[in-house]
C-alpha cells in the first residue's frame, strides 16, 4: 500500500469521525418560544374560528404576515422579537364589511427575552416573560395573558377575545 493510499484512508476515516459532530439533525425542535394566542368570543369565552384575518408584524422586515385569507384559524403562533423587548402585530379584517384600515387592531407584546442553552445541537434559543400585553378595541374586546412565561412548550399564553355576535 502506497502513501497516498494510506493518506487517503486516514483522510476518509477522520471524516467518518468528525461526521456524528457535525451532524445539526438533532435540534429538531424550536430553540425559543413562540407565543400562541387562541381566538375566543367576548360574549361566551369559547373558542371560536376566524376565516378572514391577516395578522402581520408592525415595523417588520418584508411580508411578515402570518395569517392570511382565505385561512380560518382558532390560533396563531405570533413570534417575539429577541432583540427588541416590544414586538406589535397588526390585525386586519378581510370580511367585506370590516375591510377597512380604520378597523384594523394593532396587539403589543412587551416583554424579556431570557437566553438560555439548549443543547450542542441546537445551541442558544430564548424564553420570553410577557410584562404587559396590549391592544387597541375595534373588534377586539380584550386580551388575556393565560401564562406570561413563553417557553417551547405548544400550549396557550395569551387569549384573544372578539367581539361576537351570539
């Protein structure tokens, strides 16, 4: 066997090694929290389907929307900024009657975001504990911080009540 075989066999098995290191397929989870934000009636508290929003960020970079029309949805997952300690999403309405710019709500989060380690994997992800969350009243009734401390757990933090007819 020559050198430049055997180079090449010592080459390949350092690869071989250095491969499970660089392998990033094992943070297959968020590494920071995401608030979701459920949708219910003011008049009875029961979760409730909406088909005509659009929620997009305020003073966000591109088009932040992360709902749209036709999409109904009971919930929306609505992301912290990590570097601000407000972050603003606007709600319009798309329904024929309620389309108008005048109507949109406009919900802030402030808040602190926390760093933390996740894994080697994964690397440094954030959490987030809700201070104060706002909204203007057009068709939102009031809002609800349910749990003001925002980790990847898939569950509600904060609940938003629309003005229903029942």
């Amino acid at each position: 066997m020559g050198v430049k075989s055997l180079t090449g066999l010592i080459g390949a098995g350092l690869a071989l090694l250095c491969m499970p290191a660089c392998n990033s397929s094992g943070c297959i989870d968020g590494r920071s929290g995401v608030p979701k934000a459920e949708f219910r009636s003011s008049a009875t508290g029961a979760t409730i389907v909406i088909d005509s929003l659009r929620i997009s960020g305020v003073d966000a970079p591109g088009d932040s929307a992360v709902i749209a029309p036709p999409t109904a949805s009971s919930s929306v997952y609505l992301p912290l900024r990590a570097d601000r300690h407000s972050t603003a999403w606007c709600i319009a309405y798309k329904q024929k009657a309620l389309d108008h710019p005048a109507l949109n709500d406009t919900l802030t989060f402030d808040y602190d975001a926390t760093p933390y380690f996740v894994s080697d994997d994964c690397g440094v992800g954030f959490r987030y504990h809700i201070n104060r969350l706002s909204c203007t009243d057009h068709l939102i009734d009031s809002v609800e911080i349910i749990d003001p401390l925002v980790t990847t757990a898939d569950k509600v933090y904060v609940a938003i009540y629309f003005r229903t007819q029942e």
